[in-house]
C-alpha cells in the first residue's frame, strides 16, 4: 500500500478520533453528542484499521519488482536480456489487463537491469513502462522529467534505484487511491509472475539441491497464498476471474513441493535457565517437479506477454 494511501487512511482515523474528543463542545448549546454515537465513530475507526492491517499484510508480503530483482542478485544469478519481455511488444498491449499486467513486468525487468547496471536497457524498459502507464491514465508516474532523472543518473546505482522505487509507487498509489484496486492488483501479479519467471530460467537444473536461487523460487510459494487473496478481493472484474483461474493452476503445482518439518526439541539456556521449543522447516523440490513449475510458469508469463 503507499504512503499516500496510507496518510490518507491515519487522517480518517485522527478524524473519527476528533470527532469523539468535540462531542461535549457544541457551539450551539445543544447537549454532547450521545455515548452510543461516540461508540458507532469508534466502530468505524476499528473497522478502517482492520481495513488497513489486512491490506498491509497482502500488499507487503509480496516483494515489489525491486525486492524481487534484489533477491535474484542475492542468490547470485547473473543478468541476461534474452529472457526479459521484449520491448516490441510494448505496442501491442492495448487493454486495460494487457497494459497493467506489462507494466508490473516491464518494472521488473527494469529493477533486474538495473540492479546489474545495464542502464541502457534500464532506460529502454522505464520507457516501456511509462508507455503502459500513460494508457492506463497514470500520467504523473512516469514522465519526461523520470525519463531524464535516469539518463542524467546513468552511473549513480543507488539514485536510479530511488526512481525507479518511486515511480512504482506513484503507479500503485494513483490506482489504490483512484478505486482501481484490480488493475493496482494486476500490476503487482505481473511483476510477481514476471520474477518467478526470470529466476526459473536462470537456475542451473543440474544444482537445484544446493539452494541460493531454488530456495528464493520456492519461498514464493508462501507469497502465493497472499496473490490469490489479493486476486479474490477483486475477484467480481473479468480481467481478474481469469487471472486467478491461471494463479489456481500454478498453486497445484507449488502444492507438490515438500515441506518437512523436523520434531520439535527442547533446548535449554543454562545461562538464562529457559526452555525453548525449536523445529525446523525445510521445503525441496525435485527436479521432475521443478520442471513442470519452470513450464507453468512460463505459460502463465506468455500468457500475459503475448
């Protein structure tokens, strides 16, 4: 959720709060407002951080395209162009879901270019996703002067990074405050997908048992539970019905992923005389299983692309 949203929401709260704190203060003389009006303002207050903490725990727990090209580098892979979305297709997204699904994808492929310093393909791919946001109507997201902030910041990595971080959320925020919470949700399964895919086909099948960037694809599986929860909430739009139709296919496939859990053991602190219970759980994937993810992932990531 962004900032913008997020001060918008804290003002309703401090609203509702200030609401309660005046009720005796009437300039007309009339008597305070009733304790059971006061109740009803706190009822909605409640409601609204609810409201708050459950879009924070969906929005949050998936990583961004930036979080999610970082965790690529981290695990050591290396930066390949063949794999990212062409930019020729960038012409032929004309629909609202084609548009917002390429644009979680272009922004991507632009944080992997750029954490890699390709910032050629950087540029080339900021200008793609401005593309996409321009006919989604999110004209202050990506502008002339974005474009020019990352060509006059060529060789500075960490100003390129704060760019790019925040025309995303200039995306994400005009969509959410904007009520088009199914294309905001569109953009982050795009770039989700779009993750996934990238570090799939930089995997070296022959050392998927060693960990590094396999653990980073599987770890996803825990992210997936918060994309669907995030697809059902807007679930009543086409665009996203056949979203999550395609999410619900790959779900099978991560449901064949094994998860073992070691038994839980007691390991006492002689210092500090305390008993902690400890278990530890560990997920595999075979490479039979890593295949049919590899492919199914790449069909749902053509299916956005093509």
């Amino acid at each position: 959720m962004s900032i913008k949203l997020y001060i918008k929401l804290i003002s309703k709260i401090i609203f509702a709060i200030s609401i309660i704190l005046i009720t005796g203060c009437k300039s007309d003389g009339k008597k305070s407002q009733s304790l059971e009006d006061s109740i009803e303002v706190v009822d909605i207050d409640e409601q609204l951080i609810t409201e708050i903490q459950t879009a924070k725990q969906i929005f949050y727990s998936l990583p961004s395209p930036l979080e999610t090209a970082m965790l690529i580098k981290k695990a050591g892979a290396a930066f390949n162009p063949e794999i990212l979305n062409s930019l020729e297709n960038a012409s032929n997204y004309i629909t609202t879901k084609s548009m917002a699904l390429n644009l979680g994808i272009y922004s991507t492929d632009l944080s992997y270019a750029s954490l890699f310093d390709q910032t050629q393909y950087a540029i080339q791919y900021m200008t793609a996703a401005r593309k996409m946001v321009d006919g989604l109507g999110i004209t202050d997201a990506i502008t002339n002067e974005t474009i020019e902030r990352l060509q006059e910041n060529i060789n500075h990595r960490d100003v390129i990074m704060d760019i790019i971080s925040e025309a995303f959320m200039n995306s994400s925020s005009f969509l959410k405050e904007n009520d088009r919470s199914g294309i905001s949700a569109l953009v982050l399964v795009g770039g989700w997908i779009e993750g996934i895919y990238i570090a799939t086909k930089l995997v070296d099948k022959e050392k998927i048992s060693e960990g590094g960037l396999i653990d980073r694809i599987i770890d996803q599986k825990l992210s997936l539970v918060n994309v669907i929860k995030l697809l059902e909430e807007n679930n009543d739009e086409e665009d996203i019905a056949t979203v999550l139709t395609l999410i619900y296919d790959l779900k099978s496939v991560f449901d064949e992923i094994q998860i073992t859990t070691t038994p839980i053991k007691a390991e006492k602190n002689e210092e500090s005389n305390i008993t902690t219970l400890k278990s530890t759980t560990k997920a595999t994937i075979d490479l039979p299983t890593f295949i049919k993810l590899s492919d199914k992932i790449e069909a749902i990531r053509n299916n956005f692309t093509l």
